[in-house]
C-alpha cells in the first residue's frame, strides 16, 4: 500500500541503514540510555495476578487457564508494572512471525524468561512501545541474539539506535498511535465478523442441499434417527464404509521432505474448507513415495480427510497431482459408481457427517478419529444423477461465497499493512504527526 504522508521540514542521516533519515530535531541515542534492564521476583507469592504475552498484547491471564504448563510456585515469576516493556527474547531462530514486544499495563507477574525493560523518564512508555514494537514488524530483532538458538539479551539493546523526540512529540505520537490504530483495529474487526458470517451461510446451505436437497417440494420421511430428522423420501442414509472402495489409513509418521522433491506430502495443515491448500508444502522424493504409498496410490478424484489437527476436514484430490499423505490422514477411495467424490465432500461439511464429527469432536482435548469412527460416517445419499445436481449447484453457490471473503480478507491485509506503515513511519519520523494528520 503506497501512501504519501506530511514530512517534517528537514532531516538528517541517522548512521543506521535500515533506520535512514529522521527528522533534524530529533536525538539519534541508544538503548542503554534510555532502557534499564529489570528483574523484580515475586518472593514470598505476593503478586496474584499474572500475565502473559499474546499476539504483542500483554494480558491478564484467566484464572481458569492457570493449569498445565505452569510452576509449582509463582515466586519464580518477575514482578512487572505499567510501563514497562516485554520481550519474547528466546528462540528467534525458529520463530520470526510472533510478536515479540508488549506493553505493561496492570501490575502483575509474567514468566522470567522474558526480559524486562524500564524506559527511562524522559521516555514516553507508550511511545518507547510503538518503537520497538516497530522495529518487531520490521524483523530487526531477527539480525541480532546469539547462542545456538538466537536469543537475545539487554546487551542486544544496551546499543541498539533509539531516534528520540522531544517529550511532548512522544505523547503527541503515543496518542496519535492510539487512535489510528484503534480505528483500523475496529475496521478489521468488522470484516473478521463479516467473514464469520459469510461462513455461517456458507454452512447453512450446504447443510440443507444435503440433508434436503434441491426441491423444496420433494415428499419427505423421517430417516429414523433423531438427530437427522427428516430426509427427501427416496434417499437413503449409508454408512462411509458402504460407499468407499477402500478407506486407508496413513503411515503412523509423515515421510522426510526434500528440497527438490517430486511428491507432495499431504499433511493435515494443507486440507482446509475443501480444498488441497499448498501454502506451506512440503515434498519427498521416489524412494519415500514407493514406502508411503504401499497401502494404497492416492488417485485423481480420491478424498483426502484429515483425522486430528484439525479432525474432519477433506478435499478431493486433483487431477495431475502425484501426492502422498502423511501422518493424521486418511484416504478415502469412493466408489463412483453410486457416490460423487465431490457431493461426499459436501456431506461432510454439512449434514449428518457433519453431526457426527462434531459430536466425537465435541469435549475432546485433542478431537481425533480412529478407522472405526471413520468407517462409520453416516452419509444421506440421493442417486448419483442427484448428487451431481447437488454438487454443481453448491460449487455455484461456494465461488461466490469464496470470491467474497477472499475480498474481505485482502482488506484486512491490507489494513493491517497500513497500521504497521503508519506506526514504523511515525515513531522513526518518516511522517509528521501534527493536529491535521489524518
């Protein structure tokens, strides 16, 4: 998103290639003026409320999630008070899409492996937090911590370049800050619900095509089970198992990927709302293909369904596309001759399957479906000139539905770009924040 934003008058080279130019006025220093490492512990327990880092937001920690993972004692827990700043210092290695930085808002405690900063008085807390939270979305922290795993330390910001404003623009900043991003926050809020709505109906009809069909008119009879009421008069309630060639269960393990591999690997992150999604596909060569394909050869038009992470997602496979599944995966080979792959997979997404897998789902810390689940799938069944009514009209109606959410989502990236340019530029005075700004 390009934008054009007012500038101040003159500016100076700051020294730092990824920092450039700011503004003639301001000071260019660094963080061990202005930052002071803090470590408070909570001896004797005398801080209750705890905290935790969650998408950059520093939050008040439910009393209800106080479980699992967490110490015997929370006097190894550091006190930390509004103002100060958190860094998630570990792993930076194998985790550069987090957000790292948060700001403190309510006294509380939060685990002593992240590092504590205290800005100096002459710092404005919140805009000490839009500025490191900025280099965060620049990935600057990416380039410096050491150790095997990159973790960083004060000593990656005892020197680390702070442009600095006078006092009263900090605040001007803060709080300009404050407000442009609550409003694009408010406006991708809206278009998450949009999403979620869009979804909903979406849902709604898939779930009447193939629980009632097309005909509205259609003489209907009670299917005989309570939680599928009732059903066009001639269609039947099949089990998986009766319209399946073959329902193959996966190797126990996904096959090792290869940067030059041929053959996709089929893992459960890459079946999603009926479709093969190839975001982040990974691939292995002849020899693993041959072991993993042993039990069965995924072919065009095949049903790929994911049995935990998430269970009871599936898509069909596509023509010309040499895959193997990995590890939570089933396929499912239909028998054509009375079962359309595709209105299969809308009957999962809708309907009695639908029921079913919510039901084993529902309560499950990690839902999670064996064979014997699988093979009993309860699938409303017309005849196969139906079925392909069916799942023509349905692709029909999910384009659309599609198309409009893809739309909604492009919004909300870009919005969010917008919010990242908006507060990088502002805090390293790339844009002038005055009474007219926006």
């Amino acid at each position: 998103m390009i934008m054009a934003f007012p500038r101040y008058d003159s500016y100076k080279d700051s020294g730092v290639e990824w920092l450039g130019e700011i503004p003639n006025h301001w000071l260019l220093s660094s963080g061990r003026v202005y930052l002071k490492p803090q470590k408070v512990r909570n001896i004797g327990n005398k801080v209750k409320t705890v905290l935790s880092l969650s998408y950059g937001k520093i939050i008040i920690k439910p009393e209800e999630k106080l479980h699992g993972l967490v110490p015997e004692s929370f006097e190894t827990y550091q006190i930390v008070g509004s103002g100060n700043i958190i860094v998630r210092a570990t792993d930076l290695q194998n985790d550069q899409t987090s957000l790292r930085i948060g700001l403190v808002r309510d006294k509380g405690i939060i685990t002593s492996a992240y590092l504590c900063l205290a800005p100096s008085k002459k710092l404005d807390a919140k805009f000490t937090y839009y500025l490191l939270h900025a280099y965060d979305l620049l990935k600057i922290y990416y380039g410096m911590g050491s150790g095997l795993r990159q973790n960083l330390d004060y000593v990656d910001f005892k020197y680390l370049p702070l442009p600095i404003p006078e006092p009263e623009e900090q605040t001007k900043i803060a709080n300009f800050l404050d407000r442009t991003t609550t409003e694009i926050d408010q406006a991708i809020a809206k278009k998450q619900r949009l999403i979620e709505l869009l979804q909903e109906q979406k849902a709604i009809l898939i779930n009447q095509a193939v629980t009632k069909g097309l005909n509205p008119n259609v003489p209907m009879r009670d299917s005989g089970i309570e939680w599928i009421g009732k059903i066009p008069e001639h269609w039947e309630v099949k089990q998986a198992k009766h319209v399946m060639k073959a329902i193959v269960d996966t190797e126990h393990k996904t096959a090792p990927s290869f940067e030059n591999g041929e053959y996709l690997i089929v893992r459960t992150s890459n079946v999603r709302d009926g479709k093969l999604r190839l975001d982040d596909a990974l691939y292995t060569d002849e020899k693993h293909y041959q072991k993993w394909t042993r039990r069965a050869v995924p072919e065009t038009g095949d049903i790929l369904f994911t049995r935990e992470a998430p269970a009871g997602e599936a898509c069909i496979l596509p023509a010309n596309t040499k895959v193997l599944i990995g590890q939570r995966m089933v396929l499912m080979k239909v028998d054509s001759g009375i079962m359309d792959a595709q209105f299969t997979v809308f009957s999962i997404y809708g309907g009695a399957a639908k029921h079913y897998i919510t039901n084993l789902s529902t309560g499950s810390t990690v839902a999670h479906f064996n064979m014997s689940d699988i093979k009993h799938i309860p699938i409303l069944m017309p005849n196969l000139n139906e079925q392909r009514q069916i799942s023509q009209h349905l692709e029909k109606v999910s384009v659309d539905f599609d198309m409009a959410m893809i739309m909604e989502r492009k919004g909300i990236a870009s919005l969010n770009e917008l919010k990242s340019t908006l507060i990088a530029n502002a805090v390293t005075g790339k844009l002038k924040v005055c009474d007219r700004t926006f």
